[in-house]
C-alpha cells in the first residue's frame, strides 16, 4: 500500500499577534467595566453607610436633647422658679414666705448659697435662649431649689443634683475633638463640657411664643410665628411655649460630602 504523509491542520500555527491583541484589548474592557461598576458599588455602599450613620447620629442627639428640654420649668412645690411680667418678679414677699413654710427654714438656692431660692431663677433665662444656646433650668428633686451653673457644690447629692438642674445646650467651636471644626456640647457644671454630636455644620432653636402671647396676640392656634431674636426680656423667655431644633450634620466620605438636616419641636409643658 501506497505510505499516506499526514498533512498538518490549517490552524495547528495558534493565535497570531493581531488576535492575541486583540483579545487582551476585548478582556481589558470587559474588566475596566467590571472593576469600575464593583468601584461604584462599593462608593454607593460605604456612602449609603456613612449616611445612615450621619442621620442615626443626629437622631440620636435630637432625642437626648428633647428628652432633657421637656423637663423644662419642673417645679413641683412652686417655689423654685422667679416668673417675669413685665418689670416685676413673681418673687415676692408672700411666696418667700409662703414657700419658707412648705420647704422649711431657711430657704436657699443650694447648701446655704444664699436665698431665697427663687430669686432671679428662671427656667429659660432669656438671654441664653439664642439661635444657638439654649439654657434649661428643672427642679428635678423638688426640693423647691436650682442648682446654678454658676453655684459650687459642697456634697455628692449637690452635684448630682447640679448635673440635671441646670444645663446649657449650646453649638460650638472650643469644645469638639481635635480636626472636628463645630460640635453640639451640653455644659452641666459639673465638669468637662460633654459632646452631643459631633460634625455638626448647624444647630438653631427657633422660639414660639404660647397661645395669645406676642406675636401669636389674636391668632388661631397652632400659631407659628416665631419670636424675633434676640429676645427682648425675661417675659418673652418665660412665654416660651415652643421650640424647634433645627440639626444639620454634615461630614465626607468617598470624595463626597454627606449633609443631613432634621427637625423636631418640642412642647414646653411646665410653665407658669
């Protein structure tokens, strides 16, 4: 029989250099696009993250903050507190004596720091109820006394009362960690000025007088306008009726700045 010579295959050569760039051009946008969408999920996670931290964060503040300012004006025994009208004080000689009878003598602000208590106390003192401070003042113990910011404290109840009497919420710029430009702080008294919240780009507390009072003279509640600051005396202070808080946070992540704004308003419900 005849010897048949095997004859090689057209392709037994391989890829030649054109189609092996070209290949690698095809698989190298294929994986561009691949990577970029992983990339842009990735970003869209850790933002969607970051954003729920921001709000949670904020929230989080607005609720310590709303629990603490409905106490407000607490003042079971009705001695603790001085109410303006006009230009006179409701710390008269009768409610001294009145209250020196139900609290016992002598009636004094605290430990013996002078009396009696209710004089010039005010539950909102007006000139720290600005855009961006807001002093609270309660008689958490009913004890018919404030433990002041200003006052020294000489025993361990003092100073634990101290901590919830009187309080001062306030945005800031001396207080907040280092690289942390503006901070929400609450002052006590009783030591460091503790943080709220953090990355704070805003805070404002806006003022609503009660029904009938002020601006809201003659018109139908719920009434929404607002005392124009500063305001201009104590008896504004004390008609405060409500407040809104208005927290904007805002911090970057991912190249890309994340702001969240909330609101809240809060009723006063312990007022004269």
């Amino acid at each position: 029989m005849p010897h048949r010579v095997a004859r090689p295959l057209r392709n037994a050569q391989g890829l030649s250099l054109t189609e092996l760039v070209v290949t690698m051009a095809l698989f190298a946008v294929v994986m561009a696009g691949v990577v970029g969408t992983w990339a842009k999920a990735q970003e869209a996670y850790f933002v969607g993250s970051e954003s729920a931290e921001v709000q949670q964060n904020v929230r989080a503040a607005i609720d310590f903050m709303m629990r603490e300012i409905r106490s407000t004006g607490r003042d079971a025994t009705t001695c603790a507190f001085d109410y303006a009208t006009s230009l006179t004080t409701d710390c008269d000689a009768n409610k001294v004596a009145n209250c020196t009878l139900r609290l016992g003598a002598p009636w004094s602000n605290a430990n013996g720091l002078g009396g009696p208590g209710c004089t010039g106390v005010y539950a909102i003192p007006f000139a720290q109820a600005t855009a961006t401070t807001l002093r609270i003042r309660s008689d958490r113990n009913s004890n018919g006394t404030i433990v002041g910011l200003s006052n020294a404290v000489t025993t361990p109840a003092a100073a634990a009362d101290k901590s919830e009497e009187d309080v001062l919420y306030q945005l800031s710029t001396s207080n907040c960690p280092p690289g942390v430009p503006q901070c929400i702080t609450r002052d006590d008294g009783t030591g460091p000025v503790a943080m709220v919240a953090v990355d704070i780009n805003g805070l404002t507390f806006t003022y609503f007088p009660r029904p009938n009072f002020g601006p809201c003279a003659g018109v139908a509640n719920p009434c929404n306008n607002a005392f124009t600051l500063p305001l201009s005396g104590q008896a504004q202070a004390d008609n405060i009726g409500r407040i809104r808080i208005t927290v904007q946070a805002q911090q970057q992540t991912a190249g890309q700045t994340i702001s969240r704004t909330l609101v809240t308003e809060i009723m006063l419900r312990n007022r004269s």
